[in-house]
C-alpha cells in the first residue's frame, strides 16, 4: 500500500496543480472572451491547433521517449540521455521553422485559412513552437524521473502563468491584441523550458568528456542514444499526429469553408470540455504511468492493469460529472466569461462529451499497445479515427458548420476507440473489467483507516 498512498500523494499534487491551471485557464478564457471577436479568437484557436500538431512533427516525439525508459537508469544517465534528446529537439525544430518559413509553405497555408491580414500574428507562433518543444523536453523528462511535481510546475508556468499579467492589463483598461496575448505566451514557454533545465540538473551538472559530442565517445553515445530513441518516437510520432488530427482537424475545415468567427465560437465552447479533459484524465493519467511502467517492466501485468482500470473509471466518473455541470449553465458561462457572440455553441457541448468520454477511454486502451510497444497496431487505430475525421469533416462542416465540426470529431473518436478495443486481442480488456469494481478503492480505504486507527492508539 506504499505505493498506494505515493500515487494517491503525487495525484493529489497533480490535482492541485492542474486546479491552479483551471483558474488560470478560466481567466485566460475570460480576457479572450472579452478582448477578443470571434474571428480574433478562431485566429488564435488556428494557431494553437497547428502548434499542436507541429510539436510532435518537428522533434520527431523524442521526447515520449523519456518518460518510457528513463524508470531505473542511474541520474547520470539520465541526464545524458536528456541532454542528448533536448539538443535534437530543439536543433530540429528550429530547422523545421526555418525551412517552413522560407519555402512559401506558410504564406500558402495563411491564405489557406483566410488568415493572410494575421500574417505576424503567425510569425510569433512559429516562435513559439520552438518553445513548446523545448518546454517538452523539459517536462517529459521531469516526469520520467518521477518528479510529477516539478513537471507540474513546468507546466503551469508554460500555460497558465503569463495570464495574471494579461488579466491585470485588461483590469486597468489596457487594450489587449491578439499579438499581445501570442507574445506572452512565447515568454511563459521560454520561462517555463528555463526553469525545467535548470530543475533537471543537466545544465548544474559539467558533463564527462565522454559525454561531449566533441569526443569521439561522445558522439557514438549521443548517436546510439538517438536511434533507440528514435525507433520508439518515430511510431509515436505518427500516432500523435493522427490523435491531434481526430481532435483538432475541424478548425481548419472550419476556417477554409466558413468563417473564422465559426472557429471561433466553437473553439471557445471546445476549451471548456478540454479544461475539464485536462483536470480529470491528464491528472491521473500523468500520476500513474511512470508506475504502470515499472509494474510492467517488473513483469507483474495484473498490478498493471489494475492501475489502470482504477485510473480509468475515475477519469470517466470525474469527466461525466463535470461535463454535466457545463452542460446545465452554458449561458451563464458566456455571460460571465465572454461577449454574446460567443453563444451559439451550446448545442455542440453534448455532441462533444460523447466524444471526450470515447478520447478517455481510448487512450487508456493505448497504453496496453505501448507497454507492448505494439505501435503499428496502435497506427493503425489512431489513423482510423483521423481517416474518419478528415471525411466526416469534410462532409458535415459545409453544410452545419461547427454543429456538422462537432458531430465529425466525436465520431472518429468513437472510432479510434472502438479500432483499438477491436484489435488489441484482449489486452486492452484487462483494465475494464475493473470498471464496476471497487474492491481496490475498499482495500485502500481499510489501510488507510487501520494506519490511522495505530496513530490514535499511539497519541
């Protein structure tokens, strides 16, 4: 039961973190909402929805790599795996910018998107994407070494902590611009990658002359580092991008076959169900891999599985139960958080829910595959649901606009979970069958009560 109350520790801590990021989130909705149109704020959701897909794309996902097999090694070699793998990130994202930039590759997609007027508006994106793979790096490793707490700190200062000062300008009359809120952004990010190397100990610590890329040494570690890293990414890789896709792909038909104003409307009801996404299953699926990892790595499947069958029907009841409340209140949130052009996307909350609930219990069943480390079946779900994303998007949104956006992206994601639970051959099954048993949290709870009963006989 140690190792009970260290997850249950660490996730209150997740938890508690990632409240803090709701607040802050709520009010970086609420500045965006009230300084913001509606095409203003699409703009901002295109942005972000590309810097999502770019991330994985442009470092190649080395950075999934960490959090699988940094479990067991010593510090030092952790550390130089890091340093190796936040080098080739970094380095790779800015080449991939750069080339991106120059090829009149971005100028096409800007008018793509009718988004040619927020050209420098882009430009600050590209700049931050460099950011975000850096602030990546950064917060996979802190989670591999098991330091959930300090990754948590890296990742509200990238996401959250630039907000106070926006909301403090809008409180004093300032006028805020979409640039304004993209700049602050790129200063979280780079704040926060800052302070995750500097936790991490890779930039305390002087590296052996081994460990130099300038050694001969060096640089067959560094090489043989990288491929290893690589052959686990580079699947995982595709895998991300086909996730990102089953969720974010409508914005961009959205974009191209109505109205930014669209993008924006439902972009702006989308971020509610995300946050909610983000407080419940993020919380506790970032609390329990690194353990489901080492009770794999330890041979011993069963505790695997039960850690996450737990994990998954908490993420299902806290995620329903909060979607329940959105769902009963969504005018008085526009209201409070926004101008009234943002109303209209009340009827997509409900379509959307059916979706997040399949995203949850999909991914759980992804973690049977990568235990596995089965990534072409895993490809093969997730290009599934983005097959289906991309059709049914590009079917349903010029005729229903964000309602046919919605209806699309919930269905490639039932989709995408319905392929993986399919194809599995049993695997993804184990941890379901503890859905409706709570013979685990009753275990838990008579430890916790007889640990607490030898403390009042002691006082």
């Amino acid at each position: 039961m140690n190792l009970g109350r260290h997850v249950v520790r660490q996730g209150g801590y997740v938890l508690l973190t990632k409240c803090l990021n709701l607040i802050t989130r709520v009010a970086l909705v609420f500045v965006l909402g009230k300084s913001l149109t509606t095409e203003q704020y699409g703009v901002y959701a295109i942005v972000l929805a590309a810097l999502t897909f770019g991330t994985p794309i442009v470092g190649c996902s080395v950075h999934t790599y960490l959090v699988r097999h940094l479990p067991g090694l010593t510090n030092d070699r952790q550390v130089t795996i890091f340093r190796t793998t936040f080098l080739f990130e970094v380095l790779a994202a800015s080449l991939w910018v750069g080339v991106f930039y120059r090829s009149g590759a971005f100028d096409y997609c800007l008018a793509s998107l009718k988004m040619t007027e927020y050209r420098s508006e882009a430009i600050v994106g590209l700049v931050l994407q460099i950011g975000m793979v850096a602030a990546s790096e950064a917060q996979y490793f802190l989670t591999g070494q098991k330091r959930i707490e300090v990754a948590n700190v890296v990742d509200y200062i990238c996401q959250s902590a630039c907000v106070w000062p926006l909301l403090m300008m809008w409180l004093l009359g300032y006028k805020l611009t979409l640039m304004s809120i993209l700049i602050t952004h790129c200063v979280g990010y780079g704040v926060g990658a800052a302070y995750g190397l500097r936790r991490s100990g890779a930039c305390s610590k002087s590296p052996s002359r081994s460990d130099l890329p300038i050694s001969l040494a060096g640089i067959r570690d560094r090489l043989a580092t990288l491929r290893q890293a690589l052959s686990y990414s580079l699947p995982l890789m595709v895998v991300s991008v086909s996730f990102y896709g089953t969720k974010l792909t409508d914005r961009f038909f959205l974009s191209h076959y109505t109205h930014l104003a669209d993008v924006g409307i439902y972009s702006f009801t989308f971020a509610f169900l995300n946050m909610l996404y983000s407080l419940t299953s993020q919380v506790i699926e970032l609390t329990i891999w690194p353990y489901v990892c080492e009770a794999h790595d330890k041979q011993d499947p069963a505790r695997a599985a039960a850690i996450l069958g737990v994990a998954l029907k908490w993420s299902l009841i806290l995620f329903v139960a909060g979607a329940a409340v959105i769902w009963t209140a969504p005018s008085l949130i526009v209201r409070i958080l926004a101008r009234p052009d943002y109303a209209g996307g009340r009827p997509v909350i409900a379509i959307l829910t059916v979706g997040f609930v399949a995203l949850i219990c999909g991914h759980f069943a992804s973690y049977s595959f990568m235990l596995r480390r089965d990534m072409l079946r895993l490809m093969v779900a997730d290009i599934a649901g983005a097959a289906m994303a991309i059709v049914g998007s590009a079917i349903l949104v010029p005729r229903f606009s964000y309602i046919g956006a919605s209806i699309s992206t919930a269905t490639a994601l039932i989709v995408s979970a319905g392929v993986k639970y399919i194809i599995s051959k049993g695997g993804a099954f184990r941890h379901m069958r503890l859905l409706l048993s709570f013979d685990t949290e009753k275990t838990f709870i008579r430890s916790f009560a007889a640990r607490y009963a030898r403390v009042e006989d002691e006082v």
